[in-house]
C-alpha cells in the first residue's frame, strides 16, 4: 500500500461522502485520514452511521502535519478559496493533491480572484505558482499531464459535461466559435450538504427555474479549456437550470457546424473516435438521447449528437452523474494516475436501475 | 346561464381534469355533459371520487346530437385525430368549439398531414375549410379573432411558452430570426394519463433527458405563428427535456440581438409594454429568474429577460404551467373571450406555494 | 369591511404564505399588516414576487400597537414559545387572535412547560388563564366556543388528521382506548421554511423515515383531546414518518372495535354521521382509500373506514393537507367562525390534479 | 466457471434488471442467458443501452432446452403464475432455480391457490410437491435450507422487512402474537415496469395513499413464517402504502411487549446477537432510525427498535431496498447460498448517499 493512504479533507460534505464511497469499493487505496473542521473530533460511525469504513477513524481538524503523517495522497472537497490555505502546506509535507474546489482551476491567480471576487476578498492568495503548475483534471484531455502532477484541480461538473461534448469539435474546427449555446440542468446536491432555503425538497421540489443566467462562474471555467483547445479565445452562454432531482447533470450544446454536409452520424463516428479509449466516455448511437438516469452513481458520461439539416446546428447532449464524473469520480481518476493506475480502476461504470 | 352551458369532451384525462376544475371555480359556466369513450355510463363521483361537480353527471359517449342538446359550448381534449372527426358535427349543430388538440393548429390541413403523420393516416379528413378557418387560441396575440371564431385550436403548451418569449421581439425586428434556440423544459403530465412506461415514476423520477430532438411537432407549430409575426418564414432549433416533476414547463429562448446596445432592462421594457394589458402574462424585473413552482396551478405565465452583452444574446425565461396556460386554462381563456367575458375571468393567478 | 382588516404575522414563513394566499382568495377578509423580522423594512412584492398582493405593504416589525391600529383580527404563524411573548398585547389591544402555534394548545401552561421545554427556558410565560381561556381551533369539534373567543389555538397537522379520524369513535366507544397505534406520514414542508439540512431536497427527496419515534410532542396533544371526548385518559402511539414530498399528511389510525360484528359499512356510516355538516370533512365509501394528492391545496380532510374481521382492527386512514387543514386553512376557518361567518367561506375544496 | 452459469429470466423487467446489474458486479457468476417474452429476438444492447453486459447476449424466449444447454442457475423474474409453468421443466433438466415470484413462497398449493386466486385460474397447477420442496429464501433464517435446495422462493419485499423485524421476538416469545400491527411503505418501483396510471409519475408523485388494506396479499406470506417460529398460528395487521420514490421499503412494526421491564436496549441487544452473523444485516443504536436511503441500491436491511414504557408497544423498523434485499439481491444471496459461497458475496453493502 505504499503511496496509496488517502486522507480526504471535508469529509461529511457531499463531494467527501462520494469520494470515499467511491475508495470504499476500490481495490488500491486506503482511507487513513479524515479531516473536517465541523465535525472534528467526532467517530465517523456517529457522524455517518449508514456509511460503516474499514478502520472507524476519528474526524480531525485538517492540520498538514498530521495529513502528512497519516498520508500519501490527498483529495480536499473545501468551499472554494478554503482549499487555497491548505493546498501549499500539503504539497510542501511531499504530499500529491486533487483538489475538488476551483481554487487552482484557472491557470492565472488573477483571473481566479476576479470570477471568485468574495473569495479572494476573504481568503488572500499569493500561490499564482501553483495556479500555474496545477493540472487541470479533465482525465480524458490531459492524462499525462495528470499522472506527473503534484496537484490536480478536478473540475466543475459543467464544465465536465460541457467539455467532454465540445471540446472534439473545436479540435477538429468543425463548429463555428461563436454563437455556442450551452443550456444545462443540475440536480440539487451541486448545492452541496449546507443547508439553504432554496435547496430545501419544499422548494425546489416540483419546480424547474434558471439561475446564474449570464456570467455563472463556470463560464469562464469553461471557456479557458474550450479556447485553449480551439487555438483562440471562445465566448459561449451558459445557461445552468436547477432541476427536481437530488443527482444527475446534463448539458445540451448547440453550435453551429461549418460543414452543412456533416451528419449526426458523422459526428457521431468523429465523437466515438476521441473517446475510443475512455473508459468513462461512452457516445450512443444515433437517436437514443441520454438520461442523467442512465449514469447515476457511476463514473460514466453519455454523449449523442444530433444534427438539424434545415438550421445547420449540432446538438450535442452530455449526462453525467454531478457528484461522480462531475466531481468525486473524476478525482479518484485523477488519484488512479497519479499513482499510475488505469483512470477507470475501483470506479462503477453500471448504473443500479431504475 | 343562455349560452354558457359547457360540454368537456375526454373528461378523466388531463386535459379534461384541468377544464373541469377551471369551470368549477368559474361564476359564469355551467357543466352539462361529460363525454368520453372508455369511462362512458359511469358516474362521475365514482370514476373520480376526488372532484366532486355540482351536477353528478354520468359520462357519455360524444355523441353530437346528445351534446347539442346538452351544451352550447365545447371543449375537447381528445388524442390528435380523433377531435378532427367530431369539431365538425359540432360545428354544424350550432355549438362553438374549443379543442386542445393539434388538428386545427395549422392553417394548412396538409401540413398538419405531414406533421401529424400517422394520426393522418388513422384518421382521413377534408376539411381544409375549417383549418383555416379556425382561431389560434394564443389568447395574448389573436383575442379579437378569438372572440368571434365558431372553432378554436388551442395551442400546445410549448408554443405557449416559446411564442409568448419571442413574438414581441420577432414583431419589433430587434433579434436576428435565424440561429434562435429552444431549450424547453416539461413535467410529465404533457405526456398525458394513458399509461406509458417512460412516465412512470420509477423512469421518470430522479431523471433529465432530452426528447424529441430536432423536428418535434411543435417546431413547425411555433415556427407558423413565429413566421407570421415576423413576416417572414423563421426556422429555429426547438428542444423538449423530460423533467422529474408533475407539472410546469419552462422555456429558455436564445436569440442575437440586432441592436447591441440594448440591455435587459430595455428589453424588460419592451416585454413589458407588449403584455401591459394581459392580466395572465407577468414580466418579472431584470435578474428576477421565473420558477416553474410560481405559476403552478394558475394561468399565469412569468418572463424574464437577460441579455449577455459579451456574446450580443438575448435570452428569454418563460415560465407556465403546461396543463392551465398550456392547454386547459388557455382553453378557459378562449371560452371566456368566445362567451363576451374578460380573458381571465375566473381563472386563478395566484399560486399555493410551496 | 368593519371588523375584517386582518393581520398576518410571520408571513413570509408557510403558515404565513398559505394564509395569505387564503386570505386572498377569500371574499370577507382584508389584509392590512404583514409581520415578520427578518424581513422587515422590505417590500412586499420584492420578498414575494410570485404572490401578489391587492396593496403591496411594506413588512413590519411586529409592535402590537402599529398591529392594532391596522387590523381586527391576527392570525400568527411563529415559532413556539414566541407566539406567546405577543399574543396578550395583542389581546389587551381588542384584536381577536388566530394562533398557528403549540403555545395555546394545552389548556394547562404547566404541560405545555413540559412538553415545550426548550422553549419555555427560552420564554418565560405566566399566562396560565389564556391557556384555559383559549378556544382548541378543531372547527368540526368545537365550533361553536371558537365562534365566541379571543384566542384560537389551530391544532396541530397531526393532531388534525389524528382526531378527524379517532373522535367519533370514541365519543360513541367503540373502539378500546388501549393499544391505538397512529403511523402518521407528511411532507417535508411541515418543517418549516427555516433551511435545515434533513429537510434538503438531496435528502430528503428517495428516502422514507420515522421520526420522533415514542414521545413525539403531539402525542400528548391528540392525547389530551382524545381523552376530553372519551371522557378519560387515553394513551396512544404516535409515529410520524418523513415523506419525500412537499406536502401532504396522511393518518393511518389502528384502533380495536370493542364490537366485533361491527362492520367497515356500519363504521362509514357512523363516521358520515359525525361529519354530516361538515363542508370540510368527506367520508369516502368503503374500498376508497385517501390519497394525501386529492387533498392537496384544498382545506378538506378525506376519511375511509376498513374493518379486519379477523384481527377485530378498525383501520381509519384520514389524509389532509398539512399547510391547509393541518395550519392556515383551519386558521382561516377559525377567522370565519369569529367573523360571524360559515367556516368554510372562501376556503378551497376541490383539488387541481394531478 | 462450472455450475455457475446463470440464466435470468424476465430480463428486461425490474427484478431482471436488477438481477444483471448485481451479477455484473459479482465475482463468480456468468450472465450466459437472457429470456423474455416481449424483448425475444432483440439484442441486449439496443434493448437496454445503458447496461452494457460482457457478452452482448440476444434476448430468447424462455425454451427450457435452451436455458438448460447454456446455464447451471436460472434467476426467473416472472409474473405470479407464470413462474410456475417454466420451473417443473427446469428442474427436470437439473437446473437449479431462484424464483423470484410468489409461486412457491407457501407450504400448500391450495393457500397459494386461495391467496392468488386470479393467477391460479389463469395457469392451472398440480406440484404441490414443489410447494413442499421449495426453501423460503429468507436467507438469514434458513440457509441450510437454501444452501442444499434445487428450488428456492424469494420472498415478497413487504415480507422481507417485516419478518427481520419481527422473527427474534417472536423466537423468544418476547411480543403478545395477537395486535401486532404493520404499517409499511414502498417505493412505486415495487409495481413492476408494466405501465399502469397509478404508477405513473404525474399521479404517484406528491401523493402517499394506503393499499390493499386488510387482505393484502403480503399479509399470508409474512403470517405463514411468523406462525412457524412462534409456533402457533399468528393473524397481524398489514397495511401497505404508496410512496412518491422510486426504491426503498420501510416497515413500522408495532407489538406489544410481554414483559414491560423490557428497554429499547434490551431489545436492540437481543436484535443485534440474532444477526449477529449476518453481513446484510445491521442494528442500529437505540435512537437512531433507518432511512431508506441508508439502503438504497445495497442488499443491506438496517433495523432499529424503540419501547415506549408507557403503553408497553415495541417498535421495531425496518428499511430495505425493495428491489435488492427485497427481490433480486435477496435472489442473489440465494444463488450465492446454493452454489456454496458467503451469502453476501459480490453483494452491495454501502450506499451512495445522497
């Protein structure tokens, strides 16, 4: 087990409970430490009763010496700008970080504290080193730089299933970069674990309303990845809806195609090619569309495209499960590279259903 | 009560469920017939215990003659087609007629033909007259010809939504009338009582999925009326998403602004002014996003505006409840305007909430 | 209008919001002063912008003279414990007083002291004789000293449905007043609007859940009423459970027939006797069971009777809606009663389904 | 891989998918063939696209020439009666069966014959011999029984949680075997994938409605166990009712204590030393009450008890998943049993929470 003890930071929140559900069920990793600051000095079977770990560890408050002590790897599931007082000492004690925050999501510092404006008001930074030196943890675009990294910063859960649809056609310049619409439904538990008035099933049961419309912050998140992988800067509207629904993310992208001889089915084949050997990506057939149903608690995303001839628009439709592939699970694929696992190892791909 | 006896044709499904409550509550109309096929000799308090009517009726099969003895109006909510073969019979036996469904929406039988294809084939007709003849009953648009029509085509509940986001700025000329995207967003009772698999619960529930993409039916219902406020042909992209709630049905409109000077306030404005006299239709201030949650069970529809100044997109929220403003209660609309009253008269605006 | 201005106090709460909408949907009442303190200073129509109001008051503080000098009569919908720190001013001012509460509920200050422990450290009462003096607002039970009181203290959701179902049964004995065991089911909006993490929608939503298990604070009401009407002490088991829905309670009451030839017909027709004038309450016919949705956002409570020849069981399943019945709409037919008018005035029974 | 080659009949309804869904993740079984009647001669991948099996099996009727030359086991998720016309045939081949339906869950032909009268018309039967061979699959009450069995009925999902409940005390002769009560609620799933209107989403959302009551089948099923360990005859209560969720079973089980002086922590004692030995089972500490989430989508029952010292009743609930523990992961265990592994083996245990 050398190399494989994992503390996870934040541990009753919604991203620590999948994270160690997820190391729970995998074959090489260890859960040796738990830190929380709320929940600090309580036995994990009081604090979480249904949830039984091998060794009933006691939550502790998050001090580096005793992660480090206790740790090899960390996954930190903090409020953003939290995770940024934390991360250096971590990585100064030797040890490797995913990070589930945005706090080292954006390659400059300064773009971070204008989009995270409260944050950075309340939390000072000075780490644009790290900022620069983080991978960014979408594991099927940028796997080696994730194996070699000393910290990951896994990303949000738009951005996963908004990217994981665009980004193969901006690749291959098949779509035009403007006028890029992405119309995104969430289920409640991307709120997190904190309790607010409009999480509460009272309120946000039998009801569907938009929210952040222009300017949510995972726009720019979104945005640096789809430019950097286009070649120039991209300007898209995201548009998140909060759905009826504790799990589950699906993202519908329009863009319009710069071919109009292209079909679904051309996307189709260009879509599977970029994923052939990604395990988590799987794209269907022509005409079967996805439900955030199929890839509940599972690592997988399900893409399918669908081109309208008369308007020359590709609709691409991406599901994901947010707190698995949209989050936990995608850091525990970071973890498997960094320690030089398969991406896929320990992570359900099956989805228990209905 | 002369002229105000209403026969409610399809009375135990959705439709006919919404109707029959709407009268309840209404001072003006009377119930005097219920007909429907499968529930036909039955007593009304025993098919549904839980809505007592005044008058105990027992449902009857439509039988034209039987209607026109009983009702001076009538509201159908019968399977596309199969209104097509009574509206006619009706018509001819002196009663005024609203139907909720799609067969007299198109002011060309053929296209209706097209559109509704196997229905077509089941259900043979001729009476491209009446087709054009009929009122579209988008009751904010069209009131006066409403008002005096013998036959009504409600319309379905995403044209509802969509048109009453986009006509006042299609009228005005402010957005390009390409590249317009529909991202709408429904509860299950659209799909109706009849049992389907993918509305049960178990299916639907905790699920998010994409329907219908590219060339669902109410695409060309939309682009007809959209075309004629616009005055020209416009084709757009219409997406229906499935959601894990009862009732509700929200329409995200994406559109380019001609003007890129305007702002979401300008717009708010203009929205504003275009409803200034519809007591059904609310436009919400700028950054005051509609819930789904705020007009169920009323026939309210809310809209909100935003526009993006980085990517020059206007975006429209329109909030409804599919089954009231959506079909039953627009239907309640028109059978006021077609009877000499105010629109609304009687139907309710204010929301039980949560 | 004399003696009909009424005041809400703690209106942006769900007791307060389902008043309101009551209020508004009613034909004698006024409301001239909204309550509340997080909220005061604020508008009406900016705090609420899905409900309306006739006049868009401004929410106040609650200081018992601007209250009396705006309104006859108040219905408060606070916490526990601080309902009673308002209600004597409110008294010594000549309003009459409708109180959504625990605080008046028990006609000894002593056992509310012991039931309400926290509350009671937190505020110190003395009014022993308002306990006695007011009325137990059970409007089908007690209508005619509610219609002549100063004070109303509203039953509780449980007790409500719990009662509805138990009373006649035990004023004509016979059932055993030993061993009833009450298995109660609501929604989560009987918790409050107040955000608290086991009422999140990612919680509580896919999850069925028994609380308070043995000793559940309205035992001891149910019990006291049960008790006054069989004429001595009866002790129960109560046991509420947590439903993943917004609202809606349902009562299922097991109780042993003291006369074994009595039959589920005999008992229906004994309860449609208790309930004969009771526009609020419907017995359904044997074989009939409630659903808690053909009850909801009506202020009717649905009963049925089943009787197990086998086990002697007397079975009384009694469903309400929790806001409605269960709180506001019994607040408002208390109101009625003190207004000199039918209790059912302007109060919703017949239910939108689905 | 000898005598581990499993068919699954009834593939594509809920019992089958579940079944799939926990052989996929098993160590030891193979999925070697899938049966159905209405899915027959169609690919398992274009039936069913978001479970992708090792082998892309086509679906076939269920011939039992066919199933004998491909499987050593067979899983048979059918219709009640119909089971009954494939088993005989099966095991006549030397497979060895689970059946999931209720066609061998009683002793006597006749009682099932009685109970299930409907089914019992519509496929006649004569192997009461089968009835007597059959083991009841209550796995942590009988698993010699199961282990050295050819044909094993899983039980019902009501009975399930109720008879882990109650089985202990009544062993011990702690409870009076007269008044028992069961209150139970079930997820919609529970009804099978067959589209029906009251399953739908529209009407068994926002809705909690009792069943079956009195006379529920379940109720013979969970008396006949009940009887054998107390060793008498024992008539209880059962009352189901419809949950708005999808999964998840809870079982309020009251009784009343023979011996007053016993406490919840004399009773959760005595609970947790009877499953002592058992993975899937779990006693939690006095105070603590089982969600059904707590189980969702693991094979685990978690049971909790509370004494009310008041009026002598026991509490004892009881949560499963009504389609792992209560159907296919209790099969499952069965196979695991008979082909001479841990019962648990390969078998859920944690959940993914929220």
């Amino acid at each position: 087990m050398s190399g494989k003890r994992v503390a996870v930071i934040g541990a009753s929140g919604y991203g620590g409970l999948q994270t160690l559900r997820l190391l729970l069920g995998h074959p090489d990793f260890e859960i040796t430490f738990l830190g929380g600051e709320r929940s600090s000095g309580k036995r994990w079977s009081e604090l979480v009763p249904f949830l039984p770990l091998p060794r009933d560890l006691v939550v502790s408050s998050p001090d580096p010496d005793a992660i480090a002590a206790a740790a090899d790897l960390a996954v930190l599931s903090l409020p953003n700008g939290l995770a940024s007082q934390l991360v250096p000492d971590l990585l100064q004690r030797g040890l490797k970080v995913v990070d589930l925050s945005a706090d080292y999501r954006y390659r400059s510092l300064a773009q971070w504290q204008e989009v995270y404006g409260a944050e950075a008001r309340q939390f000072p930074r000075s780490d644009s080193d790290l900022c620069e030196e983080a991978a960014y943890g979408l594991v099927e675009w940028d796997a080696e730089r994730i194996a070699g990294a000393r910290l990951v910063a896994a990303p949000g859960c738009f951005p996963t299933a908004s990217l994981l649809a665009l980004l193969p056609f901006l690749k291959q310049g098949l779509i035009e970069t403007g006028g890029i619409v992405i119309d995104a439904k969430t289920g409640t538990s991307g709120g997190g674990r904190a309790a607010k008035e409009h999480l509460l099933l009272a309120e946000a049961s039998e009801a569907v309303a938009p929210y952040g419309v222009v300017g949510h912050r995972h726009t720019s998140e979104i945005e640096q990845l789809a430019g950097q992988v286009a070649g120039h800067g991209v300007q898209l509207q995201f548009t998140p809806h909060l759905m009826p629904m504790v799990r589950g993310l699906l993202a519908t992208v329009y863009a319009r195609l710069r071919d109009p001889g292209l079909t679904a089915e051309d996307c189709t084949v260009l879509l599977g090619a970029a994923y052939r050997n990604c395990a988590c990506v799987e794209v269907l057939p022509v005409g079967t569309y996805p439900s955030t149903k199929w890839v509940r608690q599972t690592n997988r995303a399900l893409l399918s495209v669908q081109v309208d001839k008369r308007t020359g628009q590709l609709i691409v439709m991406s599901a994901i499960d947010n707190l698995v592939k949209g989050q936990a699970g995608q850091g525990v694929q970071c973890l498997n590279l960094i320690a030089g696992l398969e991406a896929s190892t320990g992570l359900p791909l099956a989805p228990f259903y209905p």
